[in-house]
C-alpha cells in the first residue's frame, strides 16, 4: 500500500541551501575536488570561552530539561544584550529561546496566522521564510525590491500590499541573500507607514546583525517608538556572529502575549532548546566582543577580496555587500549562452548546474530566493576556497560561447 502524505507536505519545497550543501558533501564523497560557496555557516570554531562553558554544564550534569522557553540565565543574558547593543529593554515574559532562529519564526508564524492569512515578503528573501508561512496555512505576498536600487525596500510598494488579511510584514537586515542593509531613511518611513496599519505585526530577523562592514550600522526598527516595538518580534541568535551554528539556540523578543503563546506551542513541538546549547549562549552573550569584532574583519577581508576577484568577469554584474556573508550576483549577462558541450543557459538554474557539473563549485540559483537570474555565493570559507573557488567561476564563464 503506498504511503499517503497529509495536504501540508505540498505547500513548501525542501530548502535548496540545505539541499546544495548536500550535493556538495556527496560530490567530496565521491573523490572530486568541491568549493562550496552554498553553506551559510562561519567557519570558524566556537569560541574558548563558550568550549569552557558547554564542558562546564556537561561535567556538572547540566543535561536535563530547562523550561521551555528557555533558562533563566539565557533569557536574562539575552535581555541584557538587547539594552546594551540596541537601546531595547524587554521583560523576562517577553523573551523566548528557540532550537535556532528559524524554529523561533516558524512559532511565531503558526501562532497567528490562519488559512488565507496574507504575510508580506519582500524580494529577495531568505528561503524559508514563504515555506514557513505556506505551512502555517498563510499566503506568502511578494514585494519586489529591485536591484538597481540597492535592494532597498519600495515602502510604498509593500503599503500598497497591505490588505485586512495582513499579518506580518517581514524584514530582513543585513539582507540574506544581498547582503543590503536597511538606511535609518528606509526604516523611519516604514515605521511612519506601518502606524496606519496597526493590524500589521512585523518580524524583524536579525541575525546577521554583527556581519556588517565598511561602517555600515544596524539598527532594529524596534527601536523607532513604542508603538512599532509593541508589535515587533525581534528575532536573533547565536549561529552566525558565534560560529554556533550546529549548537541550535535562536531567541525572539516582542509583545508578552504573543511570547506566551510561542512557549505554549513549544511546549508541544521542540519542547525546550539544549541546556548545553542555552550554557553556551550564556557565555557567547555576556562575553566582550573581542571574538566578534575579529571575525568580522577577518569577513570582511575575504569580502573585499572576492570583490576584487569578481569584478571584471564577463556577464556579471556584482555589488559588495554591506552585511551578512553573502554576494548576490546578477548572472543574466550570461543567460542564453552556451556551454562548451553545447547546452543553451536559459536560466539562473541552468547556470548553477552548469557550475557544478563541469567546475565542481556549488553556488545557489537566486530563483530559490525569489530573484531568477542571479545566484549566491557565500563568502564564509577559507582563503584558499575564495582563490580556488574564484578562479573557477571566472574560467567558467570565459568558456561559454
């Protein structure tokens, strides 16, 4: 008897980041010489005071449930970041701790959107952001934020989006994929506009907050009065600015019911976040930032570097980015190309297995982001991979014809 599977499962695709890094682990697997440039992982280890802390929990037992919104230890280290880096201060009730970001959001979307309830999603966006929103029984709706100006938010595009059946609007900044970060300008005219729309919670993901370069400066848009933070969930954690990305802790902040009701469900699905996992974030939170302020500048040399390396290939179009650890390149110079065996590139995707199948460099289609004719690359690999991975794209493109 075949199995059968509920309606749900055809509301959302498998995330193509995940599914790219596992092409890249199959092709090593079978002895080729692979540059990931999918994987939006740091690799850097995590840092010696957090070790110490997690060994720490472990010789003392600390193994066991916590409550399910987190410890009290980890809630408090996370309120006390959030007054001392962005000016926010938060009650315990208003704080929750999640298995990583991502299942933060995907709580705070299954607690209040309904079916046919709309959720706004500027372009381009992180994948999982529509899936999220599709499973939750919601209607992602689609704002286009063009490249040409910057990938900064069409404030007026995303009001005339708006209907009664708006939920949430979702922001992103620094910006995965693009790696654009949202001026102070775009952020007061949003807040202005969201004030005639009181209906509209916003989610704010910021958890590329640390990776930003050049000067630029993040700022939350829970910040710009009480009436935006009263419907605001911040959403951040420890994965990218910490290298913890495998140890799975993400936390939210925002109105105490909704906090409220985001720990009910989680006490029904993921239960508790890992008490070694919430000890190290303890640690990661309430240290100085002499391990963040050193990896960045290590990011942002590789940044600059592989600016430099792109620039000039023929068919592309390139813009540094200001934050985050991504390039988002525009490839649709190149698209009706052909490859040396004879294919036709039709399409961003057509592109990428091009890439992979003759270069061994994996990168991902910018159509997985809502953007067809770009792709991304991560830029959160070593030297070594940025030289390799560079020079193979560059020789890719100077063969088609």
């Amino acid at each position: 008897m075949p199995l059968s599977f509920a309606p749900l499962m055809a509301r959302f695709k498998a995330s193509e980041s995940t599914e790219a890094g596992a092409r890249a682990r199959a092709l090593r697997a079978e002895g080729h010489h692979v540059v990931d440039f999918s994987i939006g992982e740091p690799d850097f280890p995590v840092p010696a005071n957090v070790k110490e802390a997690i060994k720490q929990a472990l010789d003392g037992d600390d193994t066991h449930y916590t409550n399910t919104g987190g410890t009290l230890e980890l809630i408090d280290a996370v309120r006390a970041k959030l007054l001392r880096e962005n000016g926010l201060e938060y009650g315990r009730d208003q704080i929750i701790i999640g298995s990583g970001a991502k299942s933060v959001m995907y709580h705070a979307f299954a607690c209040t959107v309904g079916e046919g309830d709309e959720v706004i999603v500027p372009v381009p966006y992180w994948i999982s952001y529509p899936n999220q929103v599709r499973i939750a029984g919601g209607t992602p709706v689609f704002v286009e934020c063009g490249a040409d100006g910057g990938f900064q938010l069409d404030v007026a595009a995303i009001e005339a989006a708006i209907t009664p059946r708006t939920r949430w609007l979702v922001l992103n900044s620094p910006n995965n994929p693009t790696g654009a970060m949202l001026s102070d300008a775009t952020l007061a005219e949003l807040a202005e506009m969201l004030a005639r729309h009181p209906h509209v919670l916003i989610m704010s993901d910021e958890i590329y907050e640390h990776l930003r370069y050049g000067g630029a400066v993040h700022r939350s848009i829970a910040t710009l009065g009480e009436g935006i933070k009263a419907r605001t969930l911040v959403v951040n954690g420890v994965s990218k600015s910490y290298a913890m990305t495998g140890l799975r802790i993400g936390y939210g902040a925002g109105p105490a019911e909704l906090v409220k009701a985001m720990v009910k469900l989680q006490t029904q699905t993921t239960s508790c976040a890992s008490s070694l996992g919430q000890a190290g974030a303890v640690a990661a939170l309430n240290a100085s930032h002499d391990d963040v302020a050193a990896r960045r500048a290590v990011m942002a040399q590789r940044r600059d570097y592989l600016a430099q390396r792109l620039a000039g290939i023929p068919g592309l179009s390139v813009r540094a980015p200001e934050g985050s650890m991504y390039f988002f390149c525009d490839c649709r110079g190149l698209l009706g190309k052909t490859t040396p065996q004879g294919a036709r590139l039709e399409s961003d995707l057509d592109f990428v297995r091009y890439l992979l199948d003759q270069y061994k460099l994996v990168v991902i289609q910018g159509s997985a982001y809502g953007c067809p004719g770009f792709f991304r690359i991560s830029f959160a690999t070593s030297q070594e991979n940025l030289e390799e991975g560079s020079a193979r794209l560059r020789d890719a493109c100077a063969a088609l014809g």
